[in-house]
C-alpha cells in the first residue's frame, strides 16, 4: 500500500512514518517545516528517517538514505496546485493527515496561521483524496474539540458544540468537512481525537518539555489553574500504535461497510487515548524524580482557551480495533527525560565541536 504522511517532520507524523517504514509500508511524506517551533528538531527527526538536511528543498522529491519505503517532499498544504500534483504522479492508496498548526495557547496569539493551515490546508487535502479516488482518509481530530463539555470521560457520542479555542474550532471544523466529503463523495474518512500525547522527541510548546528545559535550567515552571489540572496523558506509542490498528485491522472495512448498510456515510471519529485522567502534579512528580530536582513553581490562574479536565473513553477503539494503552506515565516520562538529557546533550557537543 501507498501511504501518504502529512506532518511528517512533526512529532506524531516523525514516529508513525517510523513505524509505517518498520512495516514495510511505501511512504510518502510532506511538511512545510515551518518555524512555529524550533526547525532544528524537526530536521533531526528527518535526519532519523534518513533524509539530509542539507538536500532539503521545496518539491524536491528525497529518497531515504535510511529506508527504501520512503520519500520526502518540502511542500506547503496550501499550495494546492502542488498537493494536486503529487497527488497524480504518486497515487496514493491512503492518506494519513496529521499537518496542523499546532497549539491552543498560540491560536489567540496568532489566529491567522490557524485559517491557512487547519481549513484551506485541510480542504486541499479533502479534495485531492476526492479527485484521485483515495481508498481511505485518516485525519487527527483533537480532545480539544469537547472544549466545554462536562461529561466525563469523554465520548465521541457528546456534543461538541462549544469549543473554547479557535485552535478546536478548527478542528472540529475538519470533522464537519470530512463528514460532508463523507457523504456526497462517498470518500471513507476517519477522524482521530488524539488526547495531550508525549514522549521522546515531543514538541517543545507541551507541558512535559516546557517543564523538563525549565527545571534543567533552573527555572521556575508555570503551573496553571493554581495546579488543579488533570490530563489524559497518552504516551505516542500508544497513539501510533493506535493509529496502525486502525490502518492495519481488515475487520475495519466491516465497521464501514456496517455504516452503508445503515445509510450513513463511510465516516467514523475515535478517541485514541491512555483512558485514563492524571493529576499535572503527579506528571510534574515524575519529571522531578527523573531529574533528581525539585521545581521552583509559579502558580497562575487558568489561562484563555484552556480546559480544566480531560479524559478519553476509548470503548469504541478496544471494542473495534483491540486497543490497549500500556505506557503508564512513570515509564513514558523517565523515557522522555532519557531522550531530551541525551538529545540537548548531543546537540552541545556538535556546537562547541
């Protein structure tokens, strides 16, 4: 199968693309590379992947100094004209979306990044898997998109009418688009709810990276709602291991066929989640053990956008796919702060060499 990876230099796109390749998967992945956070991470992760910094340049096809499966191209999804054209020479069997612009904290900041990347990005990508009669869609959603929603946890059955960032508007908005070329197209989709995921290589603007650099550095970290946050905090192998259940499961094809029959559209939405909600300070507890300091905390109120609880029921992924979570957050952090030391460390030495 042909897979295209939208967001493959980011974190979530850098593993599954890992992951695809370990299963002998041909990928193509894309990324515009943008400098919402720091490149040099995200080239590295490419450099994983066995692309070259250096040869990097926009719509130049690399091939893997690493893996036969995989190519790379350095293209913006809101280049239609170019999205449309890979699209043709390369005719994809599936696509797996995960570009976004990132980040609910940076949406009132800068909501403007957010129209381009999370609608028009997202809108070329709906209509290139219309034209070139794309087999399947798979797409990451967000739990931000249960925004005020009380009802714990949360099921995909709630509303989601009340987002409180543009950020899951967009998201949620991607849903709707998705359910429409569902409907009139005919065109399989299937929406990912990805709950707070971490882990080695994770992006700099989360909690578990924020507060790994600060207490390194000896900085206070700035804990909101005065501490009394909880997340479902999922460890990104759990998450990719999630998604390729869903690529992977033949028994799939039976759960949309069940849609058909049913006349509803081939369209579905999971949560992919650990199903379980944490205490930020238990999560900030092992990041202390792990470093073998205490943080200096400054506690603030809840910040513009935020929610204070999530929790993800994951009934609907075990029951049709057999998902099972199994990092719990004593071995997904220590892992993390294994990396970062190692990572931060290497990136010195190349300096000052």
């Amino acid at each position: 199968m042909k897979i295209l990876i939208t967001g493959c230099a980011g974190f979530i796109g850098f593993h599954l693309t890992r992951q695809l390749l370990n299963f002998n998967y041909e990928v193509t992945g894309i990324d515009n590379i943008n400098d919402y956070y720091d490149v040099d991470l995200k080239y590295d992760r490419l450099a994983e992947l066995g692309i070259e910094r250096k040869s990097v340049m926009a719509n130049r096809c690399l091939k893997s100094q690493k893996y036969t499966g995989l190519e790379f191209y350095k293209i913006d999804l809101t280049a239609q004209d170019e999205i449309f054209t890979l699209f043709n020479e390369k005719r994809f069997d599936w696509v797996c979306h995960l570009a976004a612009q990132a980040g609910v904290r940076y949406s009132i900041t800068d909501p403007q990044a957010y129209i381009g990347a999370n609608l028009q990005g997202f809108f070329n990508v709906l209509e290139a898997s219309r034209k070139f009669k794309i087999k399947h869609l798979f797409y990451a959603s967000s739990s931000s998109v249960y925004g005020l929603n009380t009802n714990m946890p949360f099921s995909t059955i709630d509303s989601t009418d009340q987002p409180a960032s543009l950020y899951a508007a967009t998201k949620k908005c991607n849903e709707l688009m998705a359910h429409s070329y569902s409907h009139l197209f005919d065109l399989g989709t299937t929406g990912m709810r990805f709950f707070t995921v971490y882990g080695p290589w994770g992006r700099p603007d989360m909690a578990l990276f924020l507060f790994t650099k600060a207490i390194v550095e000896g900085k206070p970290i700035q804990v909101f709602n005065q501490g009394q946050m909880k997340r479902d905090f999922t460890y990104v192998d759990d998450i990719v291991n999630g998604i390729m259940k869903i690529i992977n499961k033949v028994a799939y094809k039976s759960v949309m066929k069940e849609n058909k029959q049913q006349g509803k559209p081939p369209y579905h939405i999971y949560n992919i989640g650990k199903g379980l909600s944490i205490a930020l300070s238990e999560f900030i507890y092992e990041i202390e053990k792990n470093l073998g300091t205490i943080a200096k905390k400054e506690y603030l109120p809840m910040q513009d956008g935020d929610i204070e609880m999530t929790w993800s029921d994951i009934t609907a992924m075990k029951k049709d796919f057999g998902y099972q979570p199994c990092t719990g957050i004593a071995e997904g952090v220590k892992n993390f702060v294994d990396w970062y030391t190692m990572y931060y460390a290497q990136r010195k030495e190349l300096v000052h060499s």
